[in-house]
C-alpha cells in the first residue's frame, strides 16, 4: 500500500503542472485575442502547428527518461532539474512584446514552442513517476484519483485567481498583469514540483541490460493495439474538452452576458472537478472501470445536450450543468491515466520489456494533440462566425453556444464508440498483473 502522504505528494506534482496548464486552456487564447490582438483563426492555426514538434519531442523525451538511470530513479530527477526552466518560459509566454502585429505574432510562436518542450520535458516524466509507484492496479486508480484530486485543485487555484490578479497587478494594463500573475504562479509551482520530487519513490524498476534504440521502443509501442485505442480516445476527449474550456469565458461574457462572473463559472466547475476525483476510486472497487468509463462519457454527453437547449437567461441552470460536467468529467480522468498504466504492463507481457515513459510519452503526446485541436477549434469557430473582441451580434453567439455545447458532447459519444476496442477490463488487468509479479525478478518490485 502507498501511503497518504506520497500520494498526496504526487499529486502535488500536477496541482504545479496545472498552474501553467489550465491557465493555457482556460486563458490562453482569451490572452491571445484580446490582450495581444492576435486574430483568432492565426491562434487556432499556431497551437495546431506547434503541436507538430511534439511528435518529435515527446518520443525522444520517453526514450530518455526510460534510458535515465540515477540514484533517484529514471523519472524523478526531470522534477528537480526541469522545475527551474518550466517556472521561467511559462512567465515568458505570458509576456506581451512592444512591438508590431507581426513582432508579437512571432514572439508567441516561439515562446508558446519553448513553454510547449519545457512540459514536454517535466510533465513526461511525471505522468510516468505514476505508473512506477506501485504495481497494484488498485492502488494506480488511488494514485491517479488523489493526482487529480490535486490537479483540479490547481485548476481551481487558477480559475479563481487569475482574473482578479491579472486585476491587481496590472491596474488596467492587462498585458503586466499576466505576466506577473505567471510570475506568481509559475515561482508556486517550483516549489511544488520540489515537494514532488522529494516525497515519491519509484517501485517498478525497468530490467537490467542496455536499453533499446528509439525506433524499436516507438514499433513496440505502436504494436501494442490497447495503447492505440488509447491515444486515439486520449486525442478525442481532448479535443472536446478543450474547446468548451477555452470557450468558457466567451460563452459567459458573451452569450450569457455575465461578464463580471466568468471566475465563478470556471471555478464551480473546477470544484466539481475535484469532487469527481476524489469519488473515481470508490467506484472502481465496485464497478469495472471500463464501463464505467463508458457511462460516464454517456453523461457528459447528455449534460452538453442540455445545455445548448438551456436558454441564455437561466444562469442558475447553465453553472449547474457545468458544475456536474466538471464533476463526472474528472471521474473519467483518473480511470484514464489508470488505463496507461495498464496498458503498460500488457506491453510488458507481449515483449517482456517495459517501456513506462514510452508508452505514457506516446498517449500523452494524442492528448497534447487534442488539446492543440481543441484550442485550433476554438480560434476556428470563432474567426469563422466573425467574432470581435466586445462586439457580436446573434450568428457569433449562437456560433460560440453551438460549438461550447454540442461539439464537446459529439466527442464524448465518439470516445464511447472506440472504447469498443478497448478490452483491458478489471477481469484481464488482474490476469496481467499476477503474470508480470510471476515473471519479474523479486528485487525488481517492492510494492
């Protein structure tokens, strides 16, 4: 068993990540359009494309930390040295240049692709640290359940402090504002990565002998079918879920036209977020947590629906709806991150090599390219309904109501068809579990 304490110190981890990563999702392209004045299909357009680099970095990235051996391990020694350099590019990407339309179209491009490699380079190796802490399959759903637990508690930090912070640094100069906000966020986070680093231990220890190259690591990956599912569901689910986020505050101050309550809309969802986390392993000790997965992406679906039928004046009834979507979303988050765990071991039995940073490097890098989708998406809609920054008529807002609601809903009922080809049930997990402890040498596992 893994004790509170470490558990609670790897979730610290993600509550630093978060720190930077929601603020991307929630207010990157709001930073973008509005404070930059970038035009938003040129900043759907920039989180696609630089999202091509990582499908060169997060491979390479995986294939080192897998071949990293130190005293600390394979992936906690990324927390230590990258926390510095995260702390420094986030603040540098929130950082508006004086200069021309085109001087601040370049500084974004190149400080959003160093913001990008610097997460590349912690958040791989974190998401990994997860599937090394313990072997128990249990015990992965109550790690990643306390992680998110903690990643939303992030996200909620930033959900409610961002705004009035970006308010009382910048007192009106909205571009300073960010930057010091990131500042102040970005020095936090440091420190939480610190306390991560210092308060985990890696338990499943890959085997003895030179590692593989990179091609043969990705070709073994990719011939792993259950991992393949994974990616692709990992990259749909993004994608839904980042575009209704980023469209969050445009849905509020626009369609719902509730400018003054953007930070409670975003944070009550949040809230609901943490309480779906904590509740996520519960529920697998008592449902198998593939069809749970599937009834809970059901659901999201459903309350989607609802809401674009909710009319623009019940602003009770819109923050209910996007309070339980926060709350049974992020019931699906640890099962998720459960599953690349999973999938790992099954790799393991079909090769006899363990390949942990590979395979999470590997789906991380489809959720990354959701979250570039989603991000795309939503600068997309917007410049093809011909949004202005505080001037649209009825076509922008129906155009911002329709793809916050109903496209997100299709995603969740796509991820709930390709689950069909996902069959690492509680039942067969088990199974692959008790081989591999057969299998593995005593000294290579003490969970």
């Amino acid at each position: 068993m893994i004790s509170v304490k470490e558990k609670v110190a790897y979730g610290l981890g993600d509550t630093a990540s978060n720190f930077v990563f929601q603020t991307v999702i929630l207010f990157l392209t709001f930073y973008y359009t509005d404070v930059v004045g970038l035009n938003p299909a040129t900043v759907g357009s920039i989180f696609l494309l630089v999202r091509l680099i990582d499908a060169v970095t997060d491979p390479l990235m995986g294939s080192l930390a897998d071949k990293t051996r130190t005293r600390w391990g394979a992936y906690r020694p990324y927390l230590l040295w990258m926390a510095l350099p995260f702390a420094l590019i986030s603040v540098l990407a929130f950082t508006t240049p004086d200069t021309d339309y085109n001087g601040k179209l370049i500084y974004a491009i190149a400080s959003y692709v160093l913001l990008m490699l610097m997460y590349t380079a912690i958040n791989i190796p974190y998401s990994a640290l997860g599937g090394v802490i313990t072997a128990s399959p249990l015990e992965r759903v109550s790690v990643q359940s306390y992680r998110f637990v903690f990643a939303m508690l992030g996200g909620l930090i930033v959900s409610l402090c961002t705004l009035p912070m970006v308010n009382w640094y910048g007192a009106g100069n909205d571009a300073r504002g960010y930057q010091l906000t990131m500042l102040t966020m970005g020095l936090v986070g440091m420190v939480l990565f610190l306390l991560c680093f210092a308060g985990t231990r890696e338990r499943v220890l890959p085997a003895d002998g030179p590692p593989s190259p990179v091609r043969e690591q990705l070709k073994a990956v990719w011939h792993n079918d259950q991992c393949r599912v994974l990616c692709i569901v990992s990259m749909v689910l993004l994608t839904g879920i980042v575009l209704r986020n980023a469209l969050a505050i445009y849905y509020v101050k626009y369609v719902l036209q509730r400018p003054d309550d953007v930070t409670l809309f975003v944070s009550l969802a949040m809230v609901g977020g943490i309480l779906g986390a904590a509740s996520a392993h519960p529920f697998t000790r008592r449902c198998d947590k593939v069809l749970l997965y599937k009834v809970l992406q059901l659901s999201c679906a459903g309350l989607c629906i609802v809401n674009y039928f909710l009319p623009a004046t019940m602003w009770v009834g819109a923050l209910v709806i996007h309070f339980l979507w926060g709350f049974v979303l992020q019931m699906t988050s640890p099962l998720l991150w459960s599953k690349m765990g999973d999938v790992t071991d099954y790799g393991e039995l079909q090769t006899g090599t363990r390949l942990t940073a590979m395979t999470f490097s590997t789906i991380v890098f489809f959720i990354k390219l959701g979250i570039a989708l989603g991000s795309a998406l939503a600068g997309w809609a917007l410049a093809y309904y011909g949004y202005q920054a505080n001037n649209i008529d009825e076509r922008v807002s129906h155009g911002i109501t329709l793809s916050f609601c109903l496209i997100p809903a299709a995603m969740s009922l796509v991820v709930v068809l390709l689950m069909r080809w996902y069959k690492l049930d509680s039942q067969r997990v088990d199974k692959i579990h008790n081989a591999l402890k057969t299998a593995r040498q005593p000294q290579q596992e003490n969970v």
